[in-house]
C-alpha cells in the first residue's frame, strides 16, 4: 500500500498527466515576493510557501518511506506509477511548465470546486471506459494507447467526436422502429 502521505500526490500525478482538462490557457505566474517583504512578515497568501513550512524529516526517512510503499503496492498500481513517471519523462520544459500551472490552479481551488472537477473527471472516465468496452480488443488498446499521447485538445476533439458518433448511434435505432 502507498502511505497515505504519498498517495494524493501519486494519485494527482496519474491523475492530471492522464486526463485532467485545461482549466484555461496557462496564466503568466507572478514572481515571487522579495524576500523582503517576506523578512517583513508581510504575507505574500499564496500557498508556495507550504513546502517552507512543513515538518522536516530526517534524511532518507521519504525515500524508505516511498521503496516500502511501491514494495507493498499490486503490479497494476505500479504500472500505473510506472507510465505516469513515463509521460513526465517525456514531457518538454513548457509541458512540463503548463502540468505544473494546472496542478498549481487545482490546488488553489477551493475543497468544494476541487469536488466538482473531479466529479467531471470521473464522469469522463466513465463515458470512456464505456466506449472502450464496445471496441474489440485489438482497437481498444489501440485507441486507449492513442487518448494517453494526445495534448488537452486533441483529446477534447476526441471525446466531441465519440460523443457525435454515439448520439448517431442511439438516434439510428428509433429510426428503424418507425421503418418495419
């Protein structure tokens, strides 16, 4: 099992590489307040001082933490772990600039708006899955394999597209009960 310390951050990683929709164009990030004014106990209310302010541990107690949870964790969760590292790996500085945008605007939404995003990510999924289901293996893996390499757009021209040909789909059935 992966300590629960480490399971939101494993979970959000899987989570946004795979499908987490573009909230919006990435904002330009503002600098970082002089440290100044930081020195100054004037409050910057952004969150990237959280890491500053955390408990330290001692050294190497996250890394035996972490081996110890992949060790417990079943092969399917470790392949899970295994492409999201994959599909980090191969992201470009300004991919890897806009994930980390979208996860900073995720984080800094509020509990309930978080809810709801992922409310329609799993609502998604749902309507995915179910669509694979219907293809024969072969495409399934095929077409699974594709939606992983595709940027936020093209994976939303993906899903109008299935969403268009399903609604073809359930609109051809009362047309052939009115035919006989």
């Amino acid at each position: 099992m992966i300590p629960k310390s480490f399971f939101p951050q494993v979970c959000l990683l899987a989570l946004v590489s795979c499908c987490l929709p573009s909230f919006s164009a990435p904002k330009e990030v503002p600098p970082n307040p002089p440290r100044e004014a930081l020195k100054a106990g004037r409050p910057d209310h952004n969150r990237s001082m959280l890491d500053f302010h955390r408990k330290k541990r001692p050294l190497g107690d996250e890394q035996i933490e972490l081996l110890h949870s992949l060790l417990d964790a079943p092969p399917e969760r470790l392949r899970v772990i295994r492409q999201t590292v994959e599909r980090i790996e191969s992201m470009s500085p300004e991919q890897r600039r806009g994930m980390k945008a979208r996860l900073k605007r995720f984080r800094d939404k509020s509990p309930h708006d978080r809810s709801k995003v992922m409310s329609d990510f799993k609502a998604r999924q749902d309507f995915l899955n179910r669509h694979w289901r219907t293809l024969d293996p072969p495409s399934r893996t095929r077409e699974m394999n594709l939606f992983r390499k595709m940027d936020m757009g093209e994976r939303a021209k993906y899903l109008e597209r299935i969403r268009a040909i399903q609604k073809g789909s359930e609109a051809k059935p009362s047309n052939k009960s009115e035919n006989p």
